[in-house]
C-alpha cells in the first residue's frame, strides 16, 4: 500500500496546484487523495489490529475525515454550491484526531485502556462510515430525481461514478466486518488491500475527467447533446398525441403526458417551452385548435355549435377557445368559417 500512499501525494500534490491555479473542484480532489493515502497506508491490517503497537509513531488514520471530504467534492461538481455548514461535516475527522493523538502520547499511562478505545474507536469509524455513505447516496438519488433535467445526457453520466463509489463503500464495509467477525482476517486484509487500490485508480481517473455540472452551460457538446435528447422527446410528445388524442380530454395534464411516455415531467416542460417556446396549455390549445378546424369543415359536425365544438375538442370555456384559435389561426371562429368554409 506504500505505493498508494506515493501515488497520492504525488497526484494529489499535482491537483492541488491545479485546484488553486483554476480554482475548481480539483482542489477538493487533492484533499481526498491526501486522506484516501494516509487512511489506505495506516490501515493496512487494521481488520486484525486491536493493540496499542498500531500507535507506535504519530498514526494517520482519517477513518472520519476521508468520506465527509469526498461528499464535499460530490457537492463541489455539482449544481448545488457548497455553504458554510457543509464543512460542520469535518467535525468528526478533527475530533479523531486529536483524539487518536492523545492515545498516542498517553499510551504508556494508559495501557489497558488502549484496546478497549482501539475497538470502541472502529466501531464508531465503522457505524459513521456506513452512515454516511448511505446518506450520501439517499441524497445522491434524491437530486437526480429532483434536478432530473440538470442531469441530461453528459451531466448525469458525469458524476454517476460518485453514486459507484458510495455503493462500493456501503457493500464493502458490511462485507468486511461480517468476513472479520467470522474470523477470515487475513482474507478482509487481501480485499481490503485490492479495493483500496481499485478505489483509488477509480477515484484519480474519474474525478480528474469530471468537470463541474455548471460549467456544462457554456460547452457546446453538452447543449448539442441536451438539444438532442429534447428533440426526441417532443418528437415522443407529438408521436402520443397524434396516436392516443389525449389532447381532446379537458383534464389532460402534463404529469398525465409524462406517465404516457414514460417521461419525467421537468423534462416534458423544458423541451415543449424551449423547443416550441409555447407553456404546456398552449402547446395543448394547438392541437385542439387543429381539430376543431378539421370539426367546422365536417359536414359531420355542421349541426355543433361553437361551444359544442370548443367542448368536444377539450377547451373548458368559450372564451379560452376563442382566444386560442385566434392565436393559432388568427381569425375567430366564426370569422374562419365564413372565410374558408
């Protein structure tokens, strides 16, 4: 694990320079790879290490400092910015250590104390890892789900690596301590040697390739990509209200529009509005609209009054109906019909 530990300061020494030159993100990076180094070389054998002799130099251990800097990279590289009480997540990574100090200094006094807090100290490192891994990631799903369209094509794909990473923790922590219980620590010593360096390979490719969510705004390969996807979801759109007529029901929602084609509702709103630069209710009026002009030309519905054909078409009142079918046509519909018919 020596050559993690080289690997780390090395990489991460080189993005910190970049992080302050360009003041980005890498610098967040630069300090996961400096704890992710010195958390992978003082644990090696930690499984099977319950005595004071681990503490024979200053120990390094950051069990509770690795994790809360990664979520605050996670949330550097995305649309949400960091606030001041995102950082009260590093409390517990300075309490560690100043106190594993002290039960470094104070080991000879204390001698039989130290095995007792070595095992209390892991169970907590333990039980506020896989906290927080979990609350990472419930956090992680719910933002892909709110922000959904923020997240399109390249954004989304670009920081899933991050939810790989959360999960990998979750599963390897209950993996680790389970095989360790049943007495299998020189196995969970092996693993945890492999992932570790699995992680951190994982770790300096992708977080170095990733780039902030917001700077996607003015790249053109993100707005082509989005533009695309926005295509063929109103070409989806289009394609389901030629087929189904949903259009024609007067409560025909675009929460209803979005379940139809399988489709998150933000994503149906933003391709209609930047797309046709039409709101979703107006979009709607010009299907309605296109039917009753194809209604006042059948001989079928010659009987039909205005507001019969507005209410067969889907429109609520007459005076909405009027108004839509001026815009769209530009002449009322008594006007179209003594114009055209």
């Amino acid at each position: 694990m020596k050559i993690v530990l080289f690997l780390g300061l090395l990489v991460g020494s080189c993005f910190l320079i970049l992080g302050i030159i360009k003041k980005n993100h890498l610098l967040f990076l630069a300090l996961v790879l400096f704890s992710f180094s010195f958390l992978t070389i003082s644990c090696a054998g930690i499984y099977n290490q319950s005595q004071s002799s681990q503490w024979r130099w200053l120990p390094f251990y950051f069990l509770y400092f690795t994790l809360p800097l990664f979520l605050l990279y996670a949330k550097s590289i995305s649309v949400i910015s960091l606030q001041k009480k995102d950082y009260l997540i590093l409390i517990p990574g300075l309490l560690e250590i100043i106190y594993i100090f002290c039960i470094w200094y104070f080991k000879d006094i204390y001698k039989d104390a130290v095995a007792i807090n070595w095992k209390l100290y892991m169970l907590l490192a333990f039980s506020f890892n896989l906290f927080l891994a979990s609350y990472g990631l419930w956090k992680l799903v719910s933002h892909f789900k709110n922000k959904y369209y923020m997240y399109s094509f390249l954004g989304k794909r670009h920081i899933k690596w991050i939810k790989n990473v959360l999960v990998s923790i979750i599963v390897s922590l209950v993996l680790f301590i389970n095989l360790c219980y049943l007495g299998y620590c020189d196995l969970v010593n092996f693993l945890n040697g492999f992932y570790n360096f699995a992680l951190f390979v994982s770790i300096v490719y992708f977080g170095y390739t990733t780039r902030n969510i917001l700077n996607f705004d003015c790249e053109t390969e993100y707005n082509s990509a989005c533009k695309k996807e926005l295509f063929e979801i109103l070409k989806k759109i289009k394609e389901h209200m030629i087929l189904s007529e949903d259009y024609l029901k007067n409560n025909f929602s675009q929460r209803d529009l979005s379940e139809a084609i399988g489709v998150p509702p933000n994503k149906v709103r933003i391709a209609i509005t930047s797309l046709t630069h039409k709101s979703f209710n107006s979009y709607l009026n010009c299907f309605r609209v296109q039917r009753a002009v194809l209604y006042l030309s059948d001989k079928k519905y010659e009987h039909y009054t205005i507001d019969g054909i507005a209410k067969e078409v889907g429109f609520h009142s007459k005076s909405v109906f009027y108004m839509a079918f001026r815009k769209t046509t530009g002449f009322t519909p008594l006007l179209y019909k003594k114009a055209f018919l």
